[in-house]
C-alpha cells in the first residue's frame, strides 16, 4: 500500500501534465492526428494516451523563418566567400582606371573655376592670388 499510493499519485500528475501539454501546444506541433483528437486520447487512456502523446504525437518545434542580418545569414556569408581574389583584384584594376581616366579629363566645368596653384618659386602663394607685386 505504501508504494501504490505515490505510484497513484505520480499516475495521475502524469495524466494531468500530458493534458494540459496536450491541450497547450499550438497545432503545428501535433503529429499524427489532430489537436482535439489528442486530447481525447489522452484523457480517455490515461497513462498510455500521455506516453502516445509524448513518444508519437508531439512534434518538434519548427524555427521560424525570422529575418537575419546578413552577417547572421550562413547563406549570404557563403556567397561571399565564392568571390576569389582574383574577381576582387580585377575589380580593384578596373576602379582605379576609371579614376586615372577621371583624374585626367581636367576640373569638371559644372564646379566652376578652381583656384590656381601656387607658382614655384613665390616666397608668399598668397601674393599671387591678392595680385599684389612685390
């Protein structure tokens, strides 16, 4: 009599917890059969409705398909490592002609006149702007 009293009792608090899990999950996590159907068989067998519930019908949780930053993203951080030094290094190539090419088109007219550097050989680069002669 001393061990089936808890025996009991630990029968029971085990039926109520598969229920109340049961009846708690969202439906996405049951398995097998529907969500009120469960709880059926859970309450109407009730030690081996809560071990078919636990072993068969209840489902892992499925990750939600939140947005990731795309340094969190494994996909996106592989596709960076698909470009090679040498796509990098012909790109770098590519940029620096195009500024070379810029540099020696001369100032852009829509920026307006620029200012004149200085004449080597002045003491003072600002004499010359002022139009002061020595």
């Amino acid at each position: 009599m001393r061990i089936l009293l808890p025996l009991a009792l630990l029968l029971i608090a085990f039926w109520v917890y598969s229920i109340v899990d049961c009846a708690l999950q969202s439906p996405t996590r049951h398995r097998g059969v529907s969500k009120p159907l469960w709880i059926v068989i859970v309450v109407l067998l009730p030690v081996i409705g809560g071990l078919m519930w636990f072993v068969v019908g209840r489902g892992r949780a499925r990750p939600q398909n939140a947005f990731r930053a795309p340094d969190d993203n494994p996909d996106f951080l592989g596709s960076l490592r698909s470009v090679s030094i040498a796509d990098q290094d012909e790109r770098i190539r590519r940029l620096e002609e195009e500024l070379a090419a810029l540099d020696a088109e001369g100032p852009d007219p829509d920026r307006g006149p620029q200012p004149h550097p200085p004449v080597s050989g002045d003491d003072d680069p600002d004499e010359h702007r002022r139009g002061s002669v020595a």
